[in-house]
C-alpha cells in the first residue's frame, strides 16, 4: 500500500510517516524548499519526498502523478490560530486552495485514493456548557480566520464526495501534542521554557497567555492512529471527531508540568499572548469514531507530558 502525506516534516506528519512505515505502507510525502526536516530525519532514507507547495496546482499533480497513493493524509496547512490574525489571507489561501488543489488532481489523475482531510476542534469556536462533549452536529461558530479556513476545508471535501464520489474522510481532531510539536503551540511553549529554567537559561519566570480556557488534550501518537483508522474503517463522507472526552485548564495543565520539575517558578500573564477573541470550552465526544473504527485513546495525558519534557531536555543545550 502507498500513502502520501502532504506536510510530512510537520508535527503530526513525522509521526503519521512512523507509524505507517510500522505498518509496512511505502511512504511518500511533501515538503517545502524551505521546511526543517530535523522531525523526519531519523526515517528520511525510508520516504520518498518531492518538494512541493500544495497552493501550486501543477506541482500538486506531478506529486500525485508520481506517487499515485492508496491513501493521502492531507496534513498540510497554515495552522497556528494566532498567526491566522496576522495574515488571514495567507491561512485562507494555503488551506482552502491546498485542499482544492489534491480534489482537483486526483480528478483529472483518475485515481481512487482514499482521502483524509485533517479538520480541527476550532471549526466548533464558541460552545456553551450545555453542549459539552461536543458531538459532530453541533453547531460551527469559528472565531478564528484559521477556524474558518478549517470549516471550508471541512465543508469541501463533503461537497467532493457528494459531487464527484470522492472517497474523503473528514476529522476533527482537538488538542494533541506530545515530542516534536512546534514552540509556538501552548504545551511546547510551557515546556520550552520550564527545561530553560532548569538549565539555568533563564530566570525562574513563565510567560502565559489565557490560562482559563479549558482543552481536550490528546498524544499525538494516538491522533496519527485515528488518522489511520479513519481511513481503514471510517465511512467515505462521513466527519468524526478524534478527542479524549475529558477537558483540563491550561492552568492546569501548566501545574502538571511544573511539577514534573520541581522548580520554583513564577507565571505572567504576558498581554501580546492574548487573542482578540478565544475559545474558552472544548470537550469532544469520540463515541462516533470509537463506534466506527474501535479507536480509542491509549497514552496516558502524564506520558505524554514526560515525553514532550524529555524532548527539550534534548534539544536545550
């Protein structure tokens, strides 16, 4: 079996291209001229990688053409939601016209792949209490051009499946994290900075942004598994969330990592942190997808913790 995942060297990429490669797939992926491929270097002599921006139609089919996968991952997208305030057309366009862009090769192409389109928990935005754990029907209120963009990618591929017959699953994965994600996204950020103080990099001092919203979190690993599954078993059309069903404060959530480290550390709420609007409440129901595919979630929030710590503790020097 072949697998194209577009944004292979990103966080959940380097760990789909893993577990796949576990699984005997042939794995190729997409990258850019400029990407960091320091998250697949380990497994770079097993893949098969083309440089591409998937906002270029003709370099889009070229990579299908060549590949002609069984399965695409489309992971590839413009996804940090403060930088969706900064520049909303560049979130847009990546992820609108990216998604576009597969739908309209693997057409012209004649192949029959199976699709996964990486939707997100933030195309859900404002929620009140009474609508927790969140089901796939309930109502999409984005507050976020990057939310947004999520939703038309989202929408898309069920206007694909339904007007051409498409064989694209759609997933709304909430917060996963775990070794390798990104310094700007909250859990890296937190620890990011707590391994400096360890090491005596920087003052015992933490910058925060909204420490009340509340997130359900999941390991990466197990985000990559439900992307697998969704495509193994899920129903074509369909949409599922991937979430654990129980939520945790980032205030919490920081005091867990703290106390991994026994430092003594003091928090600042740091103002340019701060989002013009933010998503105070997201809890996932996962009874659709664990009814579909008998996915559920297997690493324990506290490894995954540890794990993400261990990480920096590499890479600070």
């Amino acid at each position: 079996m072949k697998a194209l995942i577009t944004g292979i060297s990103g966080f959940a990429g380097s760990h789909l291209a893993e577990y796949l490669l576990s699984l005997n797939f042939e794995v190729f992926g997409t990258i850019k001229w400029r990407s960091r491929l320091e998250n697949i270097e380990h497994i770079i002599d097993k893949l098969k990688l083309f440089e591409c921006d998937i906002r270029d139609a003709s370099a889009v089919k070229y990579v299908l053409n060549e590949s002609k996968p069984d399965y695409i991952f489309h992971l590839a997208a413009q996804s940090y939601v403060p930088f969706s305030w900064r520049a909303p057309s560049e979130t847009l366009t990546t992820n609108i016209t990216g998604e576009l862009n597969i739908f309209e090769g693997v057409r012209e192409l004649k192949l029959d792949p199976f699709i996964h389109i990486a939707g997100s928990s933030e195309e859900y935005g404002l929620v009140y209490p009474e609508e927790v754990p969140i089901k796939e029907t309930n109502p999409l209120r984005p507050l976020s051009p990057y939310a947004v963009s999520k939703i038309a990618q989202d929408l898309l591929g069920y206007q694909y499946y339904k007007s051409y017959g498409l064989k694209i699953i759609r997933t709304r994965a909430f917060n996963h994290t775990g070794p390798r994600r990104g310094e700007v996204f909250v859990c890296s950020n937190f620890a990011r900075q707590i391994i400096e103080i360890e090491k005596k990099k920087r003052e015992p001092v933490i910058y925060v942004g909204n420490l009340e919203a509340v997130r359900d979190f999941l390991d990466v690993r197990d985000v990559v598994r439900g992307y697998y599954l969704a495509l193994k078993k899920g129903t074509p059309g369909e949409v599922y969330n991937i979430a654990s069903g129980r939520g945790i404060k980032i205030k919490e959530l920081l005091n867990k990592l703290i106390e991994m480290t026994h430092q003594n550390i003091k928090i600042i709420t740091e103002p340019a942190r701060l989002r013009p609007s933010d998503v105070e409440l997201l809890i996932g129901s996962n009874e659709k997808f664990k009814n579909a595919t008998g996915w559920q979630p297997e690493i324990p929030f506290e490894k995954t913790l540890q794990d993400l710590l261990s990480y920096w503790r590499s890479k600070v020097q």
